[in-house]
C-alpha cells in the first residue's frame, strides 16, 4: 500500500509539473530584458511598457472584450430557455430532436462550423442584402450560436438536480408562469446563469477558428491578432500579455473558490440552527 | 364548472401555450437559421464550381426570368477529386490516428491527477481541483504558445537537458508529430481528469482493501478493480477529448511540421490559402459524415447527461 501512494504521488506531481511548468516559464521571460526570448538579460518591465503601447493588440483586445460580453449575455438568454424547455416542459413531441438540435454545436468541429456560417452570411447577403459585409455583428451571432449550447446544458443540469418542491408550492399559491420563473426558478438557477455566462464570455474571447472565418477586413479579435504574431516569430509581449490574462483568470479562480467555501460554510451554520 | 369541464379547459390550454411555444421556439429558431441552414448552404456550394470572383464559385441554379431559362448545375467533381486523391485520404486517417493516440495518452497522464484529487479530502481536494481547471480558464491559444516557446530550438527543456548532459545537442521537438501530441494532451487534461475523479469520488475504498486482503497485488487490484470500477469516466472522458482533437486546427498549426496532416487545417488551407470555396465545403460535408455522425451516434447510446 505503501510504494502504491508513493507511486501516486510522483505521477500525480509529474502531472500537475506538465501543467505548469510551460506557464511558469511564460510568467518568467515576459520579465526577461533580453529580446531574445531564452537569454536571460535580467529583471525587466519592458514588454509590459511595449503591450500597452501596441495599439494594434489594445484594439483587438477591446473588440474581443466587447464580443465576449455580447455574445455571452444573448447566450445565456438563448441557453437558459433551452436548458428549460429540456428539464421543465416534461415530455413533448420532439423532445429527443429538441435536445439533439441544442447539443449538436458541442460536437462539431470549429472549422465546419466556422465555414459553415460563413457560406450562409455569403449567401444570405446575396438574398436578402443582410448583413452587409462582415464584421463585430456576425462575429457575435457566431459565438452566441456555440456558447448557448454550452449555456442550455449547464441549466439544464443545474434544473434537474433542483428540488421541484419550491416551484410547485408557488404554482399551488397562484403564481402564474411568468412570476414563477422570474421570482422562483431564476434566483435558484442564478449559480448556473453566472457560470454558464463566464464559461461562454471565455470561449468567445478565446475562439481563432471561427472567428477567423466570419470576421471582415479590419475586425481582427485578439486571438487572430495573437495567432499571426505567433505565426511569425519572436513575440516578447505576447508572454506580458498572457501573464497578465493568467493573472487576472488566476484572482477570478481564488475569488470563486473563496465565495463558494464561504456560502459552504454559511449553509452548514444555517444547518446548525 | 364540472370536472370534465375543467379538464377540458387545461387540455384545451395545454394545446396552444403561446408561452412554451414561444420559450422553445426561440432557441430552436435560432440554432435552425445559424447552425442548420448553413450544412445546407455548405452542401450546396460543395456541388458548385470554383471561380475567380467575389464569391469565389458558380451558384448551381441559374435563373433567367426574361429568356424564361432555367438551369441547374450539378458538379460532382469536388467529391470525386476528394476520393481520388490520396491525399485527402491520408489527412483523415492520419486525423484519426493522431487524436486516438493523444487521447491514450491523455489518460494516462489525467489518471494519477484524477486519483490523487480523489483520495485528497477536504480543502486539498478543493485545491488540487482548482489547480487542473485553472489552466483551461486561461486563453488556449496562449497556452499553445507555451508549449512553443517551451519545445523549441533553443528553448527550456532543450537547455536544462544539454545544461544537465543527457543530450550533446538541441533535440528537434517543435514541428513536430510529438509536440502535436503534448499540445493535445495539454489542452484537453482537463477534460479527461473531471470525468474520472467523479468516476474515481464515487468509489468505495473498502473494496480495494477487501481485494487485497483477498491476495491482490497492487496492480491485480488496479487491473480487476479500480479500473473497471472507474471505466464510465474513462469513456466520457474519451470521448470529451477524442471530438474536439480529431478536428483540431490550431495545434497542429502552430506545433506540427509541415507534413503534420489533420483534416481541419486541410479544410482551413483549402478555404484560406487556396481559396477553393467548393472544395472546403466537400471536405466538410465528408468530415460531418465520416467523423461528427459517428461521434453523435456514440454520444446518444451513451446517454446524455455524462458526456458533458
């Protein structure tokens, strides 16, 4: 039993080095003086100075923060009303085709996606002279169409592990269905809604492939800026800028895990009581 | 109000709920005009002829109201050439290979995290958790970045090996078919790990105890055990890792060589660089039979609430 833990525990650490050891060395040469990335010329806030001085990469990033926060929040409207109509309509006529239509995005692979939407953009500007061009407005269709899936099935599971006593002791008090949902359902699903809106905010922000298929001249998001600077060499700011998004992800991680212990523990005292 | 009556009623409001039509409705409208239509538009243009022009190939209906003329072009020739040229063939099979083999050993590195968080209670549990999550928060494509800044020539690993003597001169990993492999490992750890530590959380000690008291060995009671016991989250996990690895376009992109070959950067050459609209299409309507169909028919039989 003895030499099994031992053995667990070193594959376990050597994993968890796999993990980290890249970023680390990331965090390390974004503060390396040297232009040439694996010579150390000493401590240095250079690239940081040289990242905020890039407008090109400040652009991107604003376009992709402004897409990111579009997109998420009509998904999360989207999703939740699938997530809904999967765990509370009760079985329907064309319940497994409901379902397979809302997860179907999940399995598909982003550059049939991608070129997918991009031929019915082509094709309905042709038609219908919408959208012209494309840009921030197919950009955020595009996104919102993949993170509803993710949304509907994070309620959806949220719902069906929820006691249905609370909604049916309003529904026995007279509620009618709009105030049953927004004063009953909402509040207790509202733990799926945040993450299921954080969780699409990072998929939108993080998506090249798509992206690059429905995005016009000029609408560069900040991984397609990203991807071509990596493309061509040497990238000293890159490291700034992925050390400070691994910064603010790492506080955003910290935060959550500090507000959940801390509701863990106001339940088990209200448990007390 | 008799009782049949009432009973009508509710059937007869039950019948056109104009709210559940419209909560329902409203997903589906959308996912119908952004997700669906488009496979029909991307079979369409896969039957049409490319061109030089803005869009790049010949709609297959021409309609002339003035001459009262009508026709319809069907050109067959981009599946043909799809199925002709080896090359194509290759791509998919190689697709396949690559993500079967980055899947194996997605498990083998995921399995001792996801015991160890496992057996760890408490706030270490907590913590170990959010350690494998924390990198999947992060942007993707800068973690790929990672593993190149990390592989390459004169990079860190090649560094500390020739710092420590174990090689005389810098090893070649970078564009390569391993580094692919570490690149989808990587990405998709967290995938694989999640499904097996509630696999792993839901198993009881005690019949690991009760195998070896029995005369397991500790790999017997592995073997005969822990394993079968935690295959449901070996399954899911695969599968979570083998969908998106077998499209994958940007790791083999930015960490494979040129003669890495995966079916997503055949499509995305084929649409950026040679700019063949028709073809692009082809090879994803070829890609959604032959790879996506499968993968949904497996994740329906498998049930639908685990595999997410």
């Amino acid at each position: 039993m003895q030499t099994k833990s031992r053995f667990l525990t070193i594959t376990a650490s050597l994993g968890y080095l796999f993990l980290y050891a890249p970023i680390f060395s990331l965090i390390i040469y974004s503060f390396n003086k040297s232009k040439l990335v694996t010579v150390w010329g000493g401590w240095s806030l250079k690239w940081y100075s040289e990242l905020f001085e890039n407008d090109q990469i400040i652009d991107a990033a604003l376009l992709s923060l402004k897409i990111a926060f579009i997109s998420a929040s009509l998904a999360v409207v989207l999703g939740t009303m699938a997530g809904f109509v999967l765990s509370r309509f009760g079985p329907f006529k064309g319940k497994m085709i409901f379902s397979g239509w809302v997860t179907a995005p999940l399995v598909m692979p982003e550059v049939i996606t991608g070129l997918s939407l991009l031929l019915l953009f082509v094709a309905m500007e042709g038609l219908f002279g919408w959208p012209s061009g494309r840009g921030t407005s197919t950009i955020i269709i595009a996104h919102t169409t993949f993170c509803l899936a993710y949304v509907a099935v994070i309620v959806q599971s949220r719902l069906s592990s929820m006691d249905e006593t609370l909604e049916e002791a309003a529904m026995d008090l007279g509620a009618k269905p709009g105030s049953l949902f927004f004063l009953v359902t909402l509040p207790l699903i509202m733990p799926a809604i945040i993450s299921g809106w954080l969780l699409s905010f990072t998929l939108s922000l993080d998506d090249l492939v798509i992206a690059s298929f429905v995005s016009g001249p000029g609408n560069s998001t900040l991984p397609m800026v990203i991807f071509s600077k990596v493309r061509l060499g040497v990238t000293p700011e890159v490291n700034a800028l992925a050390t400070l998004m691994i910064l603010v992800v790492a506080l955003g991680v910290i935060g959550a895990i500090y507000q959940m212990r801390r509701q863990a523990t106001m339940t088990v005292k209200l448990d007390e009581k | 109000m008799s009782m049949t009556a009432k009973l009508q009623k509710y059937n007869f409001i039950k019948k056109v709920n104009w709210g559940r039509t419209f909560v329902a409705g409203v997903p589906a409208f959308w996912l119908g005009l952004f997700f669906f239509v488009p496979f029909l538009v991307v079979f369409k243009i896969s039957l049409s002829e490319a061109t030089i022009a803005i869009p790049p190939y010949i709609d297959l209906l021409d309609v002339d109201m003035e001459e009262a003329y009508i026709s319809l072009k069907i050109n067959l020739g981009n599946y043909l050439f799809l199925f002709e040229d080896d090359f194509y063939l290759d791509a998919y099979l190689s697709s396949v290979k690559i993500a079967v083999v980055s899947t194996f050993f997605t498990l083998l590195v995921a399995f001792p995290i996801a015991y160890a968080i496992a057996k760890a209670d408490g706030s270490k549990r907590v913590l170990l958790l959010a350690l494998v999550i924390l990198p999947f928060w992060t942007s993707f494509l800068l973690r790929v970045y990672a593993w190149m800044e990390f592989l390459k020539k004169n990079g860190l690993v090649n560094e500390f090996l020739l710092t420590v003597g174990i090689i005389d001169e810098p090893l070649i990993m970078l564009q390569t078919d391993f580094a692919v492999y570490i690149g989808i490992v990587y990405t998709y750890l967290p995938f694989m790990v999640l499904p097996l530590y509630s696999a792993l959380e839901k198993m009881d000690g005690t019949l690991i105890e009760a195998a070896q008291d029995l005369g397991c060995k500790p790999m017997q009671s592995f073997f005969l055990v822990t394993l079968p016991l935690a295959m449901p989250g070996v399954i899911a996990g695969c599968v979570l890792v083998f969908i998106p690895a077998v499209g994958e376009f940007v790791i083999p992109a930015l960490l494979g060589g040129a003669d890495t070959l995966m079916i997503g950067r055949v499509l995305w050459d084929e649409f950026f660089l040679n700019r063949d609209w028709p073809m692009a299409s082809a090879v994803a309507i070829v890609m959604l039979v032959v790879l996506v169909l499968p993968i949904m028919l497996i994740r329906n039989s498998q049930g639908k609430g685990e595999a997410v």
